[in-house]
C-alpha cells in the first residue's frame, strides 16, 4: 500500500467537514420537514457514508506520517493520544455508517424500524462528533503546540532548516521577554550564522546588539555599513528606527531625535511610530 503520509493534513479536513455536515443533516431528518428540506436524509446517509470512508484513510494517513514525528523529544505522548481519538472517530462511524445501511434496507419495509435507527444514527454520531472534536483539537496541539510535522512533514532539509530557523527566532523573544539578554543575544548569533546574507537577520541582530548586548556603538556601525536603495521605503524606516535606539541608547538623545525628525519628513506615513517613540524619550 503506497505511504499516504503526505495526505494526512488534507483527508482530515475532508473528514471533519463531512461527519459534521453529516451528522447535522441526520438530526435535521428526524423533524417533520416540508418538501423543500426531504433530502436531508439521503444527504445526510451521503456524507456519513463519505466521511467514514475518508475517516479510514485519515488513520491510515496519520500511521504513515507518525514514526518521523514520534522521534522528536517529547512528541511520542501527544502522537499516541491523537491517534487514539482518531482511531476511535473511525470505529464509532463505522457504526453510523452501519446503522445507515439498516436505515436505507429499512426504510420501505418497516418504517417504524427505520426512523428507530435514524434516531441511533444522530445519537451516535453526536458522540460521534464529540470524539471527532477531540481528535481534531489533539492534532491541532501536536501541530501547534509540539512543531509536530510543522517544516518536516516533506522531508525536505529547506523546510527543516526554516523550522529552526522559526524556534530561534522565537526563542530570542522569549528570553529577552524573560530579560535573559546572554541567552537571546547567544540565539541571535546562531540565527545570523544561518542566514547570513539575510536582511532582515542582519537588522535583527543589530538590534539584539544594542538591547541584548548593550553594545550602540558597534551596531551603529554596522548600519553605517548598509546601503540603503532610494526606493526601499521600508528599509530606510528601519534603519532610521534602529540608529535612533542605538544613538539614545549611547546617551545621544539629541541626535536620536534628529534622526527620527528627518525621517518623519521623509517618510510622512512614519509619523505616528516617530512620535511614539520621541515621546518615549522624555
């Protein structure tokens, strides 16, 4: 059987959406309905019947795509539990799909039979649906909250490498938050390692060497170092922000409100973020 791993994000949105809608037209069914809404039976026998079928490949799925993620630290848990709510949606529509069928061989002959099961069918599919949630929510925390699959899914080294990429960067803001500078500035480094020729990284860490390190001097000289195109507008307000920081942080106050004066006239759009800071000068 060919690995459905790659699929996995994709079938389970298909089963989320089709159990549900399913489930609803079921329990809308049960009610007297006037000739506009009598096909909210068979759509909804349709979707249950669609929904568990994707339901078995959305299991078959998350076995193919699990063992790479199981190998990071710390992950294996949170795998087993959404696994085990998946596994448990699929079996319980499984069942609804069953009490469909009856509903389906029932409904000409023994009409009373039929709406019994077409009670069950909305009953189960509730709890049904409550489980689907579950399985849902886990996966979203496994994804969220764990980088479960999040830039190694393809197995592509670009995707891994800009998954580590994100975590230092976030990191960075976490200890700087927490007010550990070392820690962010030594994250900082790492991230300009990575990404050397990257823009944004090098205005980054000439940042985190003026508010990690306490170092304005050499970050005003590496912005001097940059070259700024005339028509790179949001460049330009970048390294006005940043010279103007690094100047009030080396105790020229004056000249860090020049600077961000010119770049008030320049750029007329910066006002509001030039006052802001100019009044946090005072």
């Amino acid at each position: 059987m060919p690995d459905l791993g790659s699929f996995h994000p994709q079938v389970v949105h298909f089963v989320i959406a089709l159990l549900i809608v399913g489930v609803l037209a079921r329990i809308v069914s049960l009610f007297p309905l006037g000739p506009r809404l009598s096909f909210a039976g068979a759509m909804a026998a349709t979707l249950i019947f669609l929904g568990t079928g994707a339901s078995v490949v959305a299991v078959q799925s998350g076995e193919d795509a699990h063992e790479h993620v199981e190998t990071i630290p710390g992950v294996r848990a949170a795998v087993n539990v959404h696994e085990d709510y998946g596994e448990d949606t699929r079996n319980i529509f499984l069942v609804v799909s069953a009490i469909e069928i009856g509903i389906l061989v029932f409904a000409q002959r023994k009409v009373g039979v039929a709406k019994s099961l077409r009670v069950l069918s909305a009953l189960v599919g509730i709890a049904g649906v409550v489980v689907l949630f579950e399985a849902g929510e886990h996966g979203g925390d496994l994804v969220y909250s764990y980088a479960g699959g999040v830039g190694t899914r393809t197995g592509d080294t670009i995707d891994d490498r800009r998954l580590l990429v994100a975590g230092l960067y976030n990191n960075i803001n976490v200890d700087r938050r927490a007010g550990q500078h070392d820690a962010a500035a030594r994250l900082m480094d790492q991230l300009q390692q990575m990404m050397p020729g990257d823009t944004g990284v090098l205005l980054m860490h000439i940042q985190s060497l003026v508010r990690d390190r306490k170092d304005p001097k050499q970050a005003l000289a590496a912005l001097d170092s940059i070259t700024v195109p005339t028509n790179n507008r949001r460049l330009r307000v970048q390294i006005a922000v940043l010279q103007a920081e690094a100047l009030d942080s080396a105790g020229m106050r004056d000249s860090a409100r020049a600077v961000l004066t010119a770049l008030a006239k320049a750029v007329p759009q910066a006002s509001r973020m030039v006052n802001d800071m100019l009044q946090g000068m005072h």
